[in-house]
C-alpha cells in the first residue's frame, strides 16, 4: 500500500506524544510505501494535483521503539500525483486549510483520503455538533452561536444556570476557552467585544456561548472514534486552577472505561460520523454530554495506548487497508467482467 500523510512539519513532531507518527511507525513497519508532506506543499502541474513529498526510506528492520524509528528516519524528496497513492491521510493540525482541500478534489474518485474532505469541510469546527438531531439535548448541551453581542448577553443574563461557558468557533486544543459567572456579568461586554473583533476584520467573529455541564471542573472524556466506533478512551483532569482539561493545557491524561451513557453516545454520534466520511475521530465528552467533535487530527493515542496496553494505530492501519483491499478488489472485478463482455463480443 501506498499512503501519503497530509500533516505539520516532521520537525515539529514530539515522538514521545506524537499520534502520527504512530500510524506512520505502524505503516512503515507493514512494508507500506510511505510519504509525508504538508498542505503548502501542495501543487498542480498539467492539471495535475500532486505534492512535493518526503518519501520513507526503507530500512532493513523498522525500530520498534518510536522515538528511535523517529531519529533514525531518512527521507528522500520527490514531487509525486496524488492519485498514485492507495490512501491519502488528513493529520494537518487546526485550523483548517480549506483551499488545500481543492487540491484534493480532483484524485477522490481514485484515492480513498481519511478522512473525507467533505467531511472536513462541514465539520472542521464547532458548529458541527449543533448539526447533531437532539431536540431534548439529551448529548448534545444547549448552544448559542452568533457574533450578536446584545443577543449573546441576552442568553447569559436568561440562562437558569449561574455558569456558562465561552469560546471561539475556530478554536482548538482549548484556546480561549473561558467559564462566564453571572457575578462577573460587567465583564461580559468587554470579553464580547475581544472575542467577536480579535481578528481585526469588518464582519467579526462567531462566538459559541454554551450551557455549562455540570461536571466539567472535574475535566472531560477523549473517546477515539473508528468507523463510528469507539476504540479507546481517556479521561483528561485540568491541572489545579485551570478550567481546561487538554494535555496542551496542563491536562493529566487517566485511564478511563466508557460509562452506559458514553455508550450510549457513541451509538448516537457513530452513524453520522461514517455518513459525512469522518472514519478516525476524536470526541470531548462532559459528562455524558458531546462538546467538540475533532476530525482533523484527533490526538490522544499514545496516552491511551500506555493506560490501557493496546496499540490503537493496529486497528487505524488495519481498517485502511480493508478499505484499500476491497477497493481493489471491486476494480478487479470489474475488471474481470469487462474482460469477459469483450470476448464475448469478438465471438
């Protein structure tokens, strides 16, 4: 299998941590061809989309350790078309570069790309959740979005809850995410104000204003999704005086086993995930509840490969290879049948 993975620079890769570099270790490991790039890296020459890539040198045997196979990497350059690869594999960190995915528009029909761009496109940020059908908000916690500030000061002063919770709409890994008290309501136009005009343009910004989950102090729950399945999870507790729970944030990771809510959550969110092409996700879960859904580059696999003695980039792997396989195997066939038509036809 040829695989390509769309990511942040090699050099910024931190092995001990690092989620994909496992599923670049685990591939390289199988004998897969293997290239990485970058979405600036990006380019069409005579109508065709390619990248200037870092190939994989093969090595006699692959370390087993991480950090090692990261040292030890040599790559050679090459430009390669895109549509030559069996897989391509968004691992880009947030924001999303949504004109790199036009790139990608042109080589779909011939390369299964994880996850679907379209997919990216509706769902690279937090408004995807509100897409979710939960009219008794039974996972999903009620949320506000707007860049209206009279109207989002209306729905904190209405709000039955003494608490609720503040953030961009693009934001990720916990990046100005703030609790809102009732008490400190005077403070509430001038955070407004910062959060809607931060980025200096005409138009403002959309600001999500959101129910406070009870439990949230107490951190959240990281749940890896797999083709609308769950296949590893942790909890994540904020470091002391910090509302946030991700790792970058202080966060400590702590083994975790999914609760009949959770369950139950995943069985809500999974169907709908596979539909819009997002086979390897991450979800943050509150309390039984769904706060970001997290499609680009969903981190979290080496802590929970350590809590739980698993190696989840196994069943990643496994999974586009099954994908890749069958799709071969229907051009085959189809191969096979046409085959069969013309001799059919030169009797």
């Amino acid at each position: 299998m040829k695989i390509c993975f769309i990511m942040y620079p090699w050099e910024k890769v931190e092995p001990e941590t690092d989620s994909t570099i496992r599923l670049i270790h685990e591939a390289a490991t199988r004998g897969h061809t293997v290239a990485i790039t970058t979405t600036s890296n990006l380019t069409i020459r005579g109508s065709v989309a390619s990248a200037f890539c870092d190939v994989l040198n093969r090595q006699k045997e692959v370390p087993k350790n991480i950090p090692s196979f990261y040292r030890k990497a040599e790559f050679k350059k090459k430009a390669l078309p895109l549509s030559g690869f069996d897989c391509i594999f968004m691992r880009a960190n947030p924001p999303l570069d949504t004109l790199a995915l036009n790139f990608l528009d042109s080589v779909r029909s011939h390369t299964f790309i994880m996850n679907d761009i379209d997919g990216l496109r509706i769902a690279n940020n937090k408004l995807y959740t509100a897409s979710f059908d939960d009219p008794a908000n039974e996972f999903i916690p009620v949320t506000h979005v707007s860049k209206n500030r009279d109207y989002l000061e209306r729905i904190l002063a209405e709000s039955e809850s003494e608490k609720m919770i503040l953030k961009p709409l693009d934001g990720y890994g916990g990046q100005g995410v703030i609790v809102l008290e009732k008490s400190a309501r005077h403070n509430v136009r001038s955070l407004l104000d910062f959060y809607i005009n931060s980025s200096g343009g005409t138009h403002g910004n959309y600001v999500i204003l959101q129910d406070y989950v009870d439990g949230a102090e107490e951190g959240d729950v990281r749940i890896l999704m797999l083709n609308g399945e769950p296949i590893g999870a942790m909890r994540r507790k904020p470091a002391s005086g910090e509302t946030r729970s991700n790792i970058h944030a202080g966060g400590v990771a702590v083994k975790h086993t999914l609760t009949a809510q959770e369950k139950k959550l995943c069985r809500f969110v999974g169907p709908k995930l596979v539909r819009d092409g997002l086979f390897f996700a991450g979800i943050d879960v509150i309390n039984g509840k769904l706060i970001e859904v997290n499609v680009l580059s969903p981190g979290g696999i080496m802590r929970i490969n350590s809590l739980n003695r698993t190696r989840l980039q196994k069943r990643v792997i496994d999974f586009i290879e099954n994908v890749v396989n069958t799709k071969e195997m229907l051009i085959q066939r189809k191969t096979e049948f046409r085959k069969a038509i013309e001799d059919a036809d030169a009797v």
